[in-house]
C-alpha cells in the first residue's frame, strides 16, 4: 500500500475529519505543526494562542491512543521552519509519502497555499469536502444563485427542513414560528449576574503551552492567565452539558443584554470549540433540540440558539467562500480613519466601549451583540477602515477565523459589502446601548443629550453617519424613518449635532476621546 500524510490544521481538531475516513494505520502518517506564520499573520491574543496549540497537543495524544501514528512539531523545536509549507516539505522527506490527503483548510488564505502544493513538491495533494459543516459550499452557491438578496431568515428555514431540527412531520417550525427573535429583546434587570462559568484543571501539557506562550508572544494584546478553556473533546463537552442545562433556558430572553463585570451572561461559550473541531455544530444543536423536547428550555431559547449555529454560523461561511477574496476588499462607505488606540486598551472616556475592550483583554471573548453594537457599531460610525477593524476582530476574540469573522466584521457589523449580508447598517444612537446595557449609568457622556459637552458620542455619530452617507442610504426602505426625522429637526440643531460629531471625531483622531 502507498504511503499517504494526512496534513491536519489546528481547526481541524476532530475525530470524524473527512480526511481521517481514509487512513490506514498500518502505512499512514498524520502531520500537524505549529509554525510561526500561523502564530504571527495577526497579532493573536495570547489565551488564543495557548488554547490552540494545548487542543492541538491533546488531540495528538487523542489520535495516538487510537493508534495513528502522529508526526507533530512543535512551535519552539529546533528544526522547525515556521510554516505549513516548510513543515509539510520536511515532512516529505521524512516520510517520502506518494500522497498528501488534506481536509479543505477554512480559510481563503490557506487554500490558496494548498492548491500549490501538487506542483511544488510533484505528489498528488487530495483535498476533500470538510463534512463538519451543514451546508456545502456548492449547496450554498446554489441556494444563492438568482436570489437578489441572500437573507438568512429564508437559508435558516431551508436549513431547519434539511436537518429536520424544530419541525413537525410536515416539515412546519414547532411552536408555530420560524423565529422568536422578537422575545429575545429583554434588558438586562438590575443587579443581574450570570451562573459561574466552569474552569477546566491545567495539566502539564496545557502548562507547557502557556509557559512557551508566555515567552514568545509577550507584547500581544491580552492577559494570558487566568486560562479556563477547555483543550480536549472531553473538556468542551462538559462545557456544552453544562451551557445546554444551567444557561439555555435563559438564553433567549438575554440574548441582547450587556451587563459591566459580566462577560458571559447566558451565551454559550461555545464558538471557539465548534470552530476548531472539538464539538461539531450538528451535536449541539441537537442537544438543544432535545432540551426543548424534554421542557427543560423554553422555544425562544432553544430556536434562538439553534438559528445561530444551523443559520448564522453556515450563512457567513456561505458568503465567504461565495464572495472571497474580494469580499475583503469591501468598502462602502469609503471609510478611512485609522483604528483608535483604545481598541488596543488605551483610555477612552467612554464606558460601554472601555468595558468591552477590557472584556476582550481579560478573556479573548466578548458576546455577539458587545461585538456587533459597542466596538463594530462605533467603528461603523467613525468610519473606521474595514480591514484595520477586521484585522482587529480577527487578532482579539479566541473564536476568531478568517471564515467567520470577515463576513461579520465586514458584512454585518460594518455593511462595507453594501448590504449583501445585512439589509440595512446596523447603526445604532446611545439610545439602543442604554435601553440593552447598564453601561450608560457608569459613564460620564448622557445618553439622552445629543449635543452639549456630556453629549453621548454615539448620538451624534450616529446622525452624521446618515447625514454623511445619505446619497448611499436613502433609498433603503428599512430607513424609511430617518431622513424624515433628520429633516424634521430646525436647522440650527442640525448643525449644531454635525458640529458636535466633527468635535468628537478630531478628539477620536487625536486618542482623546
Ligand atoms: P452564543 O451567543 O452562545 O451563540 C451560539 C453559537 O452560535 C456560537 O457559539 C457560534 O458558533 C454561533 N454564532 C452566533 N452568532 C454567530 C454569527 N454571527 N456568525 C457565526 N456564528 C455565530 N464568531 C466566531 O465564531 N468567530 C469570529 O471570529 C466572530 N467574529 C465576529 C465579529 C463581529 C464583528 C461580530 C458582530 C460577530 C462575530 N462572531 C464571530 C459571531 C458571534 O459574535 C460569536 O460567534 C459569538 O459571540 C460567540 O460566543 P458564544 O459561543 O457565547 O455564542
Ligand atoms: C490560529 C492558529 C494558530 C495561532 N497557530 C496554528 C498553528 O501553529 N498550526 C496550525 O495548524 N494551526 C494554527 N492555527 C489555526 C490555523 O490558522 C487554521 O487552522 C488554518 O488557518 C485553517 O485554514
């Protein structure tokens, strides 16, 4: 039998990887590495790295105990060239395998790699279908072609008929609906805390990672420790138990709520193991599927949750790999202004946006909507540059892959792709932050001022925003109100709020907001 290495990426981290389908244990070798490149193309937080590379050394450990023979280097060992290509050629020669079998890579930037890689080294490189996601990318290509507008209330559905997740024999959403988003709105009561979270016990192997970490990244942005992720399958199962007993059945009811001191909430935790493979998204689903069946959480919870797994998380992949690489290059608004230096954990006045950057520091996670209405709404309306903020998103959040964070960042959060994510900005006033958060209360800006010296940045951002971009959203039915109550207002207001914004924006240009 010919000799074939199996490359495996550190998302990759599953047992039932298309790839592994086809390895026979008597003549095949596994290859996996940390290299250098893939540690440096962002400027990683530390918890990510170390999370990374203690799952990718437990999951060896994994595979060896199922008797695959594993050939892994080590980010710090002597030899190692720092990247996939340089190890994949010393692998070569290694092993002289007569073929390389890889499971499509996630992202554009390592596929475009891979597809050179049959020339380069002159062995045939098979790159199979990754099975771990729902929908295939020709499935998405399809569902897309002719559609005006790809809307992911309509891909969702098509998802919940396939998969049969929440419907009756008839293939008709239980409970009577499709969505229960508009129940997933409640503000956050007061004094509100979220159950503990779990921590998972440190062995010598995750020790080691953090130790070399520590040593090799030491000015990256973030705190190392205290380190709680789970690193094996085991681990991240616990934590899916725990979520789908203890915080699903609140999960819907504060989906949107954002709470100072309190990271998590009712969220799940969970993206980081699902995008590296340690829990695959059709097993958590059903999880919470089962839940609902067994009363244990109520419909908006479990439809909430399973819509941003089977919906959402298969909707970005779609228009990723539908529109890369150029997606990248989105720019709709023109948008220019570099990134502040509080996104890096500089000062800024202004609360809502210190806490989530501090969230971010402390635990490389912040929830969806701190991700998409504090730091992705703010850079919407200073016009902050796309790929500086995506660069930002991508380097900062644990969970963070090309796949999914660029079509959040670019599409939904900063409607750069002009509108084929999302239909409408996702520009939000202070009212929005104040209604959903208690952030406001700590803040020294009011909320309900839009001009004045204690005026809320976010207010007169937000009409300078659509002053500023009116040619570009003015036709935008979902708008409809907006430039009626912007013209509504005298004309000395109106000024008097473009004044303010231009005051902010120079403060913003010179870090003293
Ligand atoms: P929960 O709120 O518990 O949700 C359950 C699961 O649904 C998540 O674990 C995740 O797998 C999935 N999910 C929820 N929303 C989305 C979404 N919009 N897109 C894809 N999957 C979703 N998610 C990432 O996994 N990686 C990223 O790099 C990333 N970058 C983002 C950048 C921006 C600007 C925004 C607005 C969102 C981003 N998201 C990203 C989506 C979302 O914020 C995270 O998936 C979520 O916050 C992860 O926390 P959780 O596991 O507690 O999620
Ligand atoms: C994110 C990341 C990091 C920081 N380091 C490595 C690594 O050293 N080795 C590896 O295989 N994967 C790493 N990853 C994840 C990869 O970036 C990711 O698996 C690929 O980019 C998928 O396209």
């Amino acid at each position: 039998m010919p000799k074939t290495l199996h490359f495996i990426f550190g998302d990759q981290l599953s047992l039932n990887l298309s790839s592994l389908h086809h390895f026979d244990k008597n003549h095949d070798v596994i290859l996996m590495c940390e290299v250098m490149k893939e540690a440096t193309y962002v400027l990683h937080h530390p918890k990510k790295i170390a999370f990374i590379f203690s799952a990718m050394r437990h999951f060896v450990l994994e595979l060896q105990g199922l008797g695959y023979e594993v050939d892994y280097v080590k980010l710090d060992d002597e030899k190692n060239s720092g990247s996939f290509e340089g190890e994949l050629q010393r692998a070569i020669s290694r092993h002289n395998p007569q073929k390389i079998i890889i499971t499509e890579p996630s992202e554009y930037r390592v596929l475009e790699e891979v597809l050179k890689w049959q020339e380069s080294y002159k062995i045939p490189v098979e790159i199979l279908d990754d099975e771990r996601f729902l929908c295939s990318k020709i499935e998405f290509r399809k569902w897309a072609k002719n559609k005006k507008e790809l809307r992911l209330e309509f891909f969702y559905r098509e998802m919940r008929k396939k998969y049969k997740i929440l419907v009756d024999a008839d293939l008709k959403p239980l409970a009577g609906r499709w969505n229960f988003d508009a129940e997933n709105r409640k503000t956050p009561k007061s004094g509100m805390k979220s159950p503990k979270r779990i921590s998972h016990k440190k062995d010598n192997i995750t020790l080691e990672v953090l130790d070399l970490v520590a040593k090799k990244f030491p000015q990256n942005f973030g705190d190392l420790l205290p380190f709680h992720f789970a690193v094996t399958r085991k681990e991240a199962l616990i934590e899916a138990q725990h979520f789908i007993d203890e915080l699903l059945p609140n999960f819907g009811d504060y989906q949107d709520a954002m709470v100072a001191d309190e990271a998590y909430l009712y969220h799940s935790l969970l993206s980081c193991y699902i995008n590296i493979g340690l829990i695959v998204p059709l097993e958590i689903c059903k999880m919470a599927e089962n839940s609902y069946h067994q009363k244990k959480a109520p419909i908006n919870a479990v439809e909430g949750f399973i819509r941003q797994i089977l919906g959402w998380r298969e909707y970005v992949r779609g228009v990723y790999w539908l529109y890369m690489p150029q997606y990248l290059e989105n720019n709709f608004f023109n948008a220019t202004r570099a990134l502040p230096e509080f996104y890096w954990g500089e000062k800024t006045a202004m609360f809502c946006l210190k806490e989530v950057v501090n969230q971010t520091k402390i635990h490389s996670y912040s929830h969806h909507i701190q991700r998409l209405m504090i730091t992705g709404n703010f850079a919407l309306l200073a016009g902050l540059n796309p790929k500086k903020v995506h660069e930002w998103y991508l380097a900062v959040y644990a969970d963070a892959f090309d796949w999914v964070e660029v079509p959040n960042t670019i599409g939904m959060a900063l409607h750069a792709d002009g509108g084929i994510m999302a239909s409408k900005p996702y520009a939000a006033s202070a009212k929005y932050i104040s209604k959903m958060s208690n952030f406001c209360k700590s803040c020294k800006f009011d909320p309900d001022e839009i001009i004045g010296e204690n005026a809320c940045p976010f207010n007169s951002l937000y009409w300078n925003f659509m002053k500023q971009n009116e040619s570009r959203l003015k036709s935008n039915q979902r708008l409809k109100f907006v430039y009626p109550t912007w013209y509504k207002m005298k004309e000395e207001k109106r000024e008097e709020i473009l004044k303010t914004a231009k005051k902010y924006l120079e403060k913003l240009e010179n870090n003293q907001l």
